[in-house]
C-alpha cells in the first residue's frame, strides 16, 4: 500500500521524535533508583567531607538516596576506574579531586584516559592548601622562608601525605617556581606528616586546610601563605603565595564526574541540582568553613578546568621526577 506523501511524513517525524522523547522521560524519571558516588578515599577526608554534603543535597532534593561509596587505593584510581567501567545512565558518579589530575601523568600505565572517560558533571569547590611551617623556623613570611632554604640547600625538609598527592605537588611547584632546594618527606597520609611538622621532626609543609586550621589558631604551626590566586575567608589576614612568587597557584579543586557517554540530559539535570546546593546560603557556610569558594558553572566549564589542572600537574609531576608508591 503506498502512503499519501503528508502521512508518510508524519510517521517519518514521529519516529525520529520518539528517541529524543524516550531521552526527555527517561532523565525527567531520574533518578529513580538509588545513585552511588564512589569517593577514591577513605572516610572522613576532603573528598569524603564533599561528597556526603553534596549527596545529601541531592537526595534531598531529587527524592532517591545518593549512598558514598569509599574504594580507597592506587592514589583514587580504583574508584576511577570503577566509574569508567560502570554503566552510563548516571546511577554512578565519581568524586573528582586534584589525584585525578595528578594521575594521569604519574602513573605511566593507567587501564583508562581520565579526561575522555570520565564525563564533567560539575564543580563543587575550590578550596586551598596553607603553607604552614613549625614555629622553630625563623621565617615569618613566604620571602623569609625563600632566604631561609637557600641559604641551607637541602637542609630544610617538607613533609607531604604521600607521593603525588596534592599537597606534595603544591610544594613541587613552589620549589620550582622559587627555585628553592627542600627536601621531600613523603608520608603514608596527612595525619603523620603533620604529628612530625607539630614535632619539629619536618619544617614545612602545603597542607589541606582544615587539619591545621587549631594548630594555627592555637600557634602550635605558623601559616605564611595559602596557595589559591586569592585569599581565603578563613584566614582572611594570611596572605597568598603569589604575593610573594607571582603566577603561583596550587588549590585542590573538586566536582562530580560520569561515566563517558552518560544522557547529556541527566548530566544537565546533576548539574543543575549542584548548581543549586552552591548557591544554599546553609551549604555554601559549610563549604566556607572548610576554606573553599564555590564552583559554580557548566559541565563545560568543569571539563576545560580539568583539562587546565591536568596539564599543570603534568608539568610538576615531570619537574618533580615523583614516581607513585
């Protein structure tokens, strides 16, 4: 039977129409079942911290459980990997973080591409780590400090929570940018590292901001500088690095990613509900309190940032020659 050509159209467009449909229910539906966001590390840390403040927000919000799932090990790279081999239909997400960056170029074998496996959601926070130092160092500024390490080359040590972590690479750039020769103390997480820099065992160290944030309100550690291009809210009379070395910045940024090809729908929906939780006057207090400023934006917008960090980080890691543990 030969259809008359307007019929024939018809049907021609409600068939090209019903996937974009299916596509608009399903993401509209979601989530409609529990969502994972699997955390490289273990319970209570940054990521950890993040992760369950964003994760309630959403479960709060889109009406299903958002469940942490802590996979610690390989630098975060056991839960990247988990994400990149899960299914892509946004019911398990990764929480991003500056290993990340770091490991695409530290790790010389990796079983995944994070930049084009893993799919940008959208950024939660930027939050900065202190250069802190004992208080038996003499210098009381990042300049000090400079005068300091170079006049007893390889004297001076920095401790680190471990090899290519953020807070090793913070002070990898620094030593590049301000041509000073310390010594690299790695550490099997921030806790001892910072015990031995309370203990004097250590002289400096580029630490996350809250562990040390007692320390150096009770003078037990001297903070000279944070490292993101601006000051922090919470030590407003503490100066940046790039005060003093200018183009230095070392913040550790954070978000949420998906596997590749996940629904462009479901990702602007996450996106916009985390857009949401950074503009709660409540949840933006408790991202304050941790030192960091918001990331709000596109999904666009979080890629080019981790496409930027990568790059960076790569430059460090190489300066550096770190090797993981």
């Amino acid at each position: 039977m030969k259809l008359p050509r307007r019929r024939f159209l018809h049907l021609a467009a409600c068939a090209v129409a019903l996937p974009v449909a299916s596509r608009i229910a399903w993401a509209q539906a979601y989530p409609s079942r529990p969502v994972r966001i699997m955390v490289g590390f273990a319970p209570a840390g940054a990521q950890d911290i993040l992760a369950r403040l964003i994760g309630q927000w959403l479960s709060e919000r889109l009406g299903q459980t958002f469940v942490i799932e802590n996979r610690p090990g390989g630098g975060g790279n056991i839960a990247a990997e988990a994400v990149v081999r899960a299914t892509a239909d946004g019911y398990t997400l990764l929480l991003v973080g500056p290993p990340n960056a770091i490991n695409a170029t530290l790790y010389e074998k990796l079983n995944f591409n994070f930049l084009r496996d893993i799919a940008p959601v959208a950024g939660i926070v930027r939050a900065p780590n202190v250069m802190e130092v004992n208080p038996s160092v003499p210098a009381k500024t990042v300049s000090e400090f400079i005068t300091y390490a170079k006049a007893s080359p390889g004297k001076v040590n920095m401790a680190s929570a471990g090899k290519g972590t953020g807070p090793h690479m913070a002070g990898e750039l620094f030593k590049m940018m301000a041509g000073v020769n310390v010594v690299h103390v790695p550490y099997r997480g921030s806790g001892p590292a910072l015990v031995d820099l309370l203990g004097g065992q250590v002289q400096v160290m580029f630490d996350a901001l809250p562990p040390s944030m007692e320390h150096i309100r009770t003078g037990k550690l001297r903070a000279l500088a944070v490292t993101t291009a601006v000051r922090s809210p919470a030590l407003p009379d503490v100066p940046t690095v790039s005060e003093f070395v200018p183009g230095y910045e070392a913040s550790a940024s954070f978000g949420v990613g998906a596997p590749r090809s996940t629904p462009a729908d479901i990702v602007e929906k996450l996106n916009k509900e985390i857009n949401g939780a950074l503009a709660d006057p409540k949840l933006k207090a408790r991202l304050a309190d941790l030192g960091g400023l918001t990331l709000p934006g596109s999904p666009a917008d979080f890629g080019k940032l981790l496409a930027e960090e990568t790059e960076k980080w790569g430059k460090v890691v190489k300066f550096s020659g770190a090797k993981p543990d």
